[in-house]
C-alpha cells in the first residue's frame, strides 16, 4: 500500500515527464499501482476508525 508521500512523489515525477514503468520502478511498485494513483487524482484520505461491537449480553 502506497504512501501519503508516495502520491505526492508519483504526481512530481509524473509533472517531470516521467513514464508510470520508470515511476513504478523507482518506488518498488506494480505500474498498475502508479497508474490508479493518478487516475485517483490524488492521495487516499485517512482510514476509517474501527468500531467497537457491542455485546448483546450487557443489554
């Protein structure tokens, strides 16, 4: 799973003239994987919080 920083650095290296094969190369990653990033357009917001499940037996 990529990075907040890693999004940033897909979309500089991109701005610079770079093919996604040499991005993807540069941060260990699949194209594919840097190809969805900038389809996304940029990074991902933060995860969700867990939710406690409530045991039924303390109603």
């Amino acid at each position: 799973m990529l990075k907040r920083e890693d999004y940033f650095m897909i979309q500089e290296m991109k701005a610079k003239g770079m093919h996604v094969t040499d991005i993807a190369y540069a941060l260990g990653v699949h194209p594919r994987t840097v190809r969805r990033a900038l389809e996304r357009g940029g990074a991902p917001r933060g995860r969700k919080k867990h939710r406690v499940s409530v045991d039924c037996n303390d109603f």
